[in-house]
C-alpha cells in the first residue's frame, strides 16, 4: 500500500489525531499521530503507541487540534441503508433514549454506517483528557475516516488494520469485518511518502487528514461546540496574549539591563563631579559675579543717564512767551515710599507741568517738542482753566536715545 | 501603565539625570579652563575706567563737585541727602542727591557738571521746580538730582 502525502487541505496547519481502542477487562490500544500540513502535504511529526491512556495523553501538545476517535466494546458499529439509518439510531438499544447516546455517522460506499457510544462514557473519557489539560477538537467512532486517505486501497479487497478489516471499493467502505482480538497480521508496514509507518498508526492518521478537509461549520454537537470554543479561546491567549507579555517582559528585561547600565555610569560621574564640587561652586560664582558685572557695566553706560542736562536746556529752550513753567521733572521718582527708603526712577519719561496763556501756544509748544529727534511722544495728561483764564497743563514726554 | 510606571519611567529619569551629571562632569573636566576664561573676564569689568573712586565720601563729592564748578557763587546748595543703601540679587544701589537752588541756567550748567564728573555714580533724576518762600514771598527756582552708584554685593 502507497499513500500520498499530498491532497486537497481547507484548514488547520498541525493536527493530533488519538484512535483509542477499550477491550474487554479495560485493556487499551492507543495510537496517536501528530501531523502538520505545509504546502498542500501532510507529514508525521511523531507516531506513538502506548497501552495507558495517561502516558499517550501527556504526549498531546496542548494548543493544537485533538481529534479523537473511540472504538472497541463501548461502541456499537452498524452498517444500514441511507433512508433507515434515523430509525436504527432508535432502534439499536431498545429502552435506551436517544439523548442517552453520542452517535456518528459514516458515509459508505452505498450504504451508512452508525455507531453509538453511550454519553456517560464520551463524557467520563473526555474529562479524564481535558483534566491533563487538552481539549477535544473533534470526536468520531471507529476507524472509519481511513477512506480519506488518499491512494489507500485494499489488496484482495480489504485493508487490515488492527481489530478490523475494511472492505473499500473506489475510495468507499462496503462493509467491514470487527475483531475484539488483534491479530498479528494486522499489524505490517505502510510506505508514507518517503516514510515507513506501521498499520498501527493509519486510522490515527486518518483523523489528522479528515481535520484538514472536514468542514465544521455544520457539525453542531454540543459536548463538543464547548470544547472547540474553549480551544480557540486557548489558541487565540497563546497567539496574542502570551506574545504580547512575552514582548513586554523582553523589554522590561532590556530596560531593567539599561536602567543598570545608566546606573552604573551615573554613579562613576557623580563621583568625579563630587571630588570636584568645589570647582563647579567657584565657576558658579565666578558666573553670578560676571552677570552682576554686566549688569553694572550696562548701567553706567546708559546712555539716557548721560543727556539730563541736554533735555532740560532743549525742553526750555522751546518754551513759548505765553507759557510758564513751573516743574521739569527727568525720570521723576515712581511712586517714592519713604519708609522702605526705595529709589526707583522712570527711566526714558519726562513730566512737565506749567501755566499757559493760551491753548494755542501749548499746542505751538508741543509742536516745538516733537521736532525734537530723542522725542518719542507727548501727550498732555491734564489741562485745567483757572478763573483768571490761564490754563493749567500737565505733559508727558517719552524719549528713547538709543536710534 | 504598570511597566511604564515601574520600569520605563525609572530609565527615563536615570537618563535625563545622567545628561545633567554628564554636563557637569564635563564642567568639572574643564574647569581649570573655565575658571581662568571667567577670571579673565571678570578682571577685564574690574578694570574699566571709572570703576577707581576718587573721592569715598558721596555727599562730600556733590559738595566738591558743586563748590569746583564754575557756577559756584551762583548756585545756592539748599539740601544734600545722606546715602540710600538698596540691595538687590547681589547688586547694591546707593543713592544719594542734593537740592540746589539758582538761576535756571546755572542749574542746567551744575547738571553739566556732574554728568561729566567720571564718578561711579549717574544721574539718575534730576526736577526743577518752583519754590517760594513763605516768610519772604521771595519765588526762586530749584532742582533736586539723584545720583544712583551700583556695586556688586
């Protein structure tokens, strides 16, 4: 017997497929394949053989497809025709409901073959394999799925495989033949691509390749509609989760590794800027001294504190007969508080007040002003006619020297 | 929010503190240099011209400079204030001033005067102002200057 490797896949990439087969006295024959499907091809990734269901079980890597099969003396197999196949599902354990009962069914060659298991027993063993922490994908009876491997066919019209022989005839099963003892002669070699595996390992194989086609969107049994949500939760916490913790604890590691580094050279400067503190104290000073320095420079050669006896002798100058004048006051003092004894002067203002004749000669008089280039503005801050007709005039000068 | 509060943010701060600690290490390496670069130049405002006092006292100063100025018989000294002592972010201002009284022109001239003095200290204000006397109705014009020196503390 040849099988290919190679056939039409719609899903999954890396599959485990467990066949586990109860005999009588709780003797166990398991079979597990896990197979990953890469450009269109399947390969085995690791075959096993075991007679104890907990060794076999810790085999099965966590976060991938388990599709399980059950076989032997809690399962019922019956070959019937495609229109009466409901009523022998009711018929085939009188006095027993059908919710008591987990079935599936197998397309054959013209006919259909049944199988039940009672539920008690799918629910007890898939308990036993989720507690070891796996989730079942999918679950099937008997040895069946076989007919998906592609190429397989029988010589002298049946394939032997332990417990059965199944009589296939263009890929379909016709009928087959059950054995509660496993013969020697069921056990022999398969070429598998370029890979020898024993007949053992067959129907396990057969269960990764009818993952890789089956569509499940119409499977809709309820003990395992759980099982496969609980799956996908799982998958989808290990491909996003898990990585993004992975990524952040990587970069707290690079960063704790950092977080040392900058540590470690902080401390080594810290020491030679503390053997040298006295230096960087003198520096300071020496920078707090020039800047007073600079601002004392810049004081004394304020230009503006240089012209106070020019302005007077220009302001007066251009004094009008009509007018008098009674104070000329150069960046007069702000707002003096004697009792905090502070000076402060507005610098670039000047304030006059004086009487005058006329509003005409203050106006000729502010003309006079603001020919003045160092004149800025001037703006009259208050004017006021006395009884006597003489007005009283309070002007306001801006000057800048610095053109 | 937890690995930033617990491990970035730490980083950040050990790597803005070793920025500041690396420039001052930097500082400390040439410091020597720096020094005598701030020395040099603070020795260059020291020996500006006008930084060497002449007459100590301020208030002899005006009475100096007045009783040396040409206006001397024409202007009458009426008040000269003691020294206001101001400091301020290591800067000290002393201010001092004087009431002259006279003939506007003189004043104007004595104004001159002290402008042109090369002492430390500027004019800083200078008002003319009318004044009458009470007792002998006798009206005269006067200006009150301020002379404003600043020093390092």
């Amino acid at each position: 017997m040849n099988l290919h490797g190679k056939s039409i896949f719609q899903k999954g990439s890396r599959c485990a497929g467990l066949y586990l087969w109860f005999g009588n006295d709780s003797e166990l024959f398991a079979s597990l394949v896990i197979a990953v499907r890469r450009n269109e091809v399947v390969r085995i990734e690791s075959a096993l053989f075991s007679d104890s269901l907990e060794d076999i079980i810790r085999k099965v890597p966590g976060n991938i497809p388990l599709i399980l099969s059950l076989d032997g003396c809690h399962v019922v197999h019956r070959l019937v025709n495609n229109d009466s196949a409901d009523n022998t599902l009711f018929n085939t354990l009188q006095g027993s409901g059908t919710n008591d009962f987990y079935f599936g069914k197998h397309e054959a060659a013209e006919m259909m073959i049944v199988s039940l298991i009672r539920k008690e027993e799918v629910s007890k063993l898939i308990g036993l394999i989720n507690r070891e922490g796996l989730l079942v994908f999918d679950l099937q009876l008997g040895p069946f799925s076989i007919d998906r491997l592609t190429g397989i066919s029988g010589d002298k019209g049946g394939i032997e495989i332990p417990f059965y022989t199944l009589f296939l005839e263009n890929g379909r099963i016709t009928h087959f033949e059950r054995s509660y003892n496993n013969k020697t002669r069921n056990t022999y070699p398969v070429e598998f691509g370029n890979d020898i595996i024993s007949s053992e390992f067959l129907v396990s194989l057969s269960l990764c390749y009818d993952f890789f086609q089956k569509d499940y969107s119409k499977d809709n049994s309820e003990i395992l509609a759980a099982q496969r949500k609980e799956l996908i939760a799982k998958r989808l916490l290990s491909a996003t989760l898990l990585p993004f913790l992975l990524f952040v604890f990587i970069l707290l590691t690079v960063n704790f590794a950092l977080l040392l580094n900058l540590d470690k050279k902080n401390r080594i400067l810290s020491s030679s800027v503390t053997v040298g503190k006295h230096h960087l104290i003198q520096i300071d000073s020496l920078r707090k001294a020039l800047v007073i320095r600079q601002k004392i420079f810049d004081a004394k050669n304020d230009l503006g504190a240089r012209y106070l006896a020019y302005f007077s002798d220009r302001i007066a100058s251009r004094v009008p007969p009509e007018i008098t004048l009674s104070t000329l006051n150069i960046y007069p003092q702000k707002s003096p508080n004697q009792k905090r004894n502070q000076y402060l002067f507005s610098d670039g203002l000047i304030t006059i007040s004086g009487l005058s004749g006329s509003t005409v000669s203050l106006e000729k008089y502010l003309e006079n002003l603001s020919s003045f280039w160092w004149i800025e503005s001037v703006r009259i801050t208050g004017y006021s006619m006395e009884k006597d007709g003489i007005g009283l005039f309070n002007l306001e000068i801006s000057i800048s020297v610095n053109q | 929010m937890l690995a930033y509060l617990f491990g970035f943010r730490k980083s950040i701060e050990a790597s803005r503190e070793l920025r500041s600690v690396r420039e001052q290490a930097e500082v400390v390496k040439n410091a020597e240099t720096l020094k005598t670069g701030l020395e040099v130049r603070l020795n260059e405002f020291d020996s500006q011209p006008g930084n060497l006092k002449v007459i100590e006292d301020d208030q002899e100063f005006i009475l100096t400079t007045i009783n040396q100025s040409s206006v001397k018989s024409q202007v009458r000294i009426i008040e000269i204030m003691g020294t206001d002592t101001q400091a301020d972010n290591d800067i000290i201002r002393n201010t001092y001033g004087a009431t002259v009284e006279g003939a506007f022109i003189d004043l104007v001239n004595l104004l001159r005067t002290f402008e042109e003095a090369g002492h430390d200290g500027n004019i800083v204000s200078a008002t003319f102002y009318r004044f009458s006397d009470n007792k002998t109705r006798k009206a005269s014009t006067r200006m009150k200057f301020y002379l404003q020196e600043i020093k390092a503390l």
